[in-house]
C-alpha cells in the first residue's frame, strides 16, 4: 500500500513459454531484462509451461 501523496508503482506484465531443457537460461535472460518471475503454469496442454513475470513500467 502506498503512502498519501506518493505514486503507487505501475507493472508491466509478460508471458513466456518455458521449454524444460533450457529453463534456467530462459529465467535468467529475462531476469538480466529487469523481470521478475511470479509464477509458471501449465499452457494449453500439461506438458507446455508458461512463466508469468513482472517489472515496473518504463515511464
């Protein structure tokens, strides 16, 4: 929660699939781009992983 006066943080938001064999070089190749991983989940078919990241919005 943000104090009286001062401006609450604006998030940009990104979805990516994950590929299983290459998962710690996808995280952080987004992770040196300023994003945050908040969560994975199952895509279209339980095989298929999407991450969910985060990061304060450019301007």
């Amino acid at each position: 929660m943000s104090s009286p006066g001062s401006a609450a943080t604006k998030w940009e938001y990104l979805t990516a699939p994950v590929l299983i064999h290459s998962t710690q070089a996808i995280l952080n190749n987004f992770g040196r781009d300023g994003w945050e991983l908040v969560t994975v989940t199952t895509g279209a078919n339980p095989e298929q992983l999407v991450a969910w990241f985060k990061r304060p919005a450019q301007g």
